[in-house]
C-alpha cells in the first residue's frame, strides 16, 4: 500500500491546463468550487490554544495583606500554527459560578466580562494581529475567591473557546485544581 499526503501546495494544474482530484482510484477532473477552495485553503491560517496560566502574588504579599479573599490571575495564550497572519479571531471562555467568586479586569484588558445567573463568560475585544508561530495572551483577568469555599469541593470548570475562519478550537480546565495548589502552599506558610 502507498500512502500519497494532501499537498500543502494544491491545487497543482497538468499539462491540458485543468486541475484534477483522486476520486475512486481514478484521476478527475475538478469542478470550479473545488478549485476555489483549494486555493483558500492554502490561504488560511491555523490557531490553536497554546496555554493557560493561573497566577498569583507573591506568598510574601498574599500573608501580609491578609484579606478574605483569595485573588488569582487567570491569564490565555492562543498560538498561530499557520502559515498566515491572521487578523479575524474571537477567544470567549465560560466559568461556571457560585457564590463567592468574583471576576475583575484591569482598564489595560481588552476584554468584555458578561454575568449571568449561573457563568460569567468573558470575551477578546480587541486582537492584535496573530503572525505565524507567534504565542499571544489574548485573555487576562483576575478572581477572587472568600477563603471560606477554599479548598474547593467541586470542579471549577473554565471552557476556552476559539473561534477564526479556518476553523475553531476548544478546550476545558479545572481551575479548582490549580487554585487549591495554591491555597495548599499559601496555608503551609501561615
């Protein structure tokens, strides 16, 4: 058996000046559409969430400040895997919430933050251009949470979603592991 990959060049034209496909063990001709596409299709470029960062101050300022509150820095970088820039990307996560967590930005995010009974669902406003292997930090806000739901019991589930033209990427975290590692180390030192 021989395997033939897809060309990243397609669509390539033959001698009598027509494009043609493999179609049932045969060589056809192509349809106008197919070749559109085809084209496009090298055109596009190819996203991908790189990473997701949960931050938070340093131990010293945490135990000096001593508030009620645990204040963590949720932060997310989408990476172009493509070999395009691309200029036309949406980033939305949704958190699934409760009572004691609250959601903040800075004036320097570009970001839209939406409440609703049971989720907050924050949102990329603004987007820089994505060149390609380039990593950006499209999504940054901070949570608190009252240190009476710490450690927490049940999951904190973040969904990242990520939409462009070529296509969309998804991908879901359970932030109440990360937030309790932190909790676990900032209690060890009280």
């Amino acid at each position: 058996m021989v395997a033939i990959p897809v060309s990243v060049n397609a669509p390539h034209i033959a001698k009598d000046k027509k494009y043609y496909k493999r179609y049932n063990f045969e060589s056809v001709a192509m349809e106008e559409y197919e070749i559109r596409n085809l084209y496009l299709r090298r055109q596009n470029s190819k996203l991908e969430i790189d990473d997701l960062r949960v931050i938070s101050k340093r131990l010293e300022e945490i135990i000096q400040e001593d508030n009620d509150y645990l204040e963590i820095t949720v932060q997310l970088s989408v990476k172009n895997i493509g070999n395009f820039p691309e200029d036309y990307y949406k980033v939305s996560c949704t958190l699934n919430s409760g009572k004691g967590l609250t959601l903040t930005s800075d004036s320097k995010s570009q970001i839209d933050i939406t409440a609703l009974t049971d989720k907050w669902i924050v949102s990329s406003t603004k987007r820089p251009p994505l060149f390609p292997d380039e990593v950006l930090s499209v999504i940054h806000f901070k949570l608190q949470i009252i240190n009476s739901l710490l450690p927490f019991k049940d999951k904190l589930n973040l969904e990242v979603k990520l939409f462009y033209p070529g296509g969309y990427d998804i991908e879901t975290w359970d932030l109440s592991e990360k937030i309790n590692f932190l909790y676990q180390g900032i209690n060890a030192y009280r």
